[in-house]
C-alpha cells in the first residue's frame, strides 16, 4: 500500500481500535471518560462502531472483527485498569497491542491511544 495511504489508515485504526488532544480537551469538548467495564460493554453491545471507510464490531467476550478501508480487521480486547486494552490486525498487518482510554458523548465514543495521552478516532454507536 502507497505510504500516503497507509499512514493516514493506521493512524485511525491504531488510535482504536481505530488528530491528537490530551483529556481536558475531551472534557471540554463534552466526552465523559468510561472507566467501568460493564458501562462500556452495555455501550457497545449489539453495535457497530462506524467512522467513514470503517465499521467494527467490538465484542462483549473479548473479540474485534469489521472492516476498514476494504481491509478485515480482527483483533482482541480486555479491560485493563480502567483502560480498552486491544491487538489490533488490519488486513495481514499486525497494528500491535495498545490501551486506551474511552469517552463517551452521546452516540460517539472517542478512543485515545497510549492511556488517553495519544492520537484519537471517534467513532459512532450503530
């Protein structure tokens, strides 16, 4: 894949499971961060996770499946320390494991990379 593609798509699915700002802009923006595991699967069971060019599944018994960008992904999650603790693969390309904090704001969930001090994606309850 041309590096001006692939850059931009692992960013996004990276940042998820899949634009940079710190917590207090989250706050300030109206995202409430999750800390709880049943609040986030109660979120997100029986949804997909939409963004444009991606739809996920984030499943309540620990697995990730959708697509992104014409590419499968799969992957696996747990919650860790108040943290979506996920390894993510994007087609054959193993995106690595990262934790992550989730807010939430209405229908839009915001995941933040590296324990919420890292890139972000925003992606829509279904």
């Amino acid at each position: 894949m041309p590096a001006f593609i692939a850059r931009p798509v692992l960013m996004v699915l990276t940042a998820l499971l899949l634009a940079a700002a710190p917590l207090g802009p989250a706050l300030a923006e109206g995202f409430t961060p999750l800390r709880d595991k049943a609040a986030f699967v109660a979120l997100i069971e029986n949804k997909n996770l939409k963004r444009l060019g991606i739809t996920l599944r984030v499943l309540p018994g620990g697995a990730i499946t959708g697509k992104a960008l014409g590419q499968k992904v799969r992957g696996a999650w747990q919650w860790r320390d108040g943290y979506f603790c996920r390894d993510l693969y994007w087609g054959n390309e193993n995106l690595g494991a990262n934790c992550q904090e989730v807010s939430v704001r209405g229908r839009t969930l915001r995941f933040q990379s590296d324990r919420g001090t890292g890139d972000y994606a925003d992606l829509s309850l279904d």
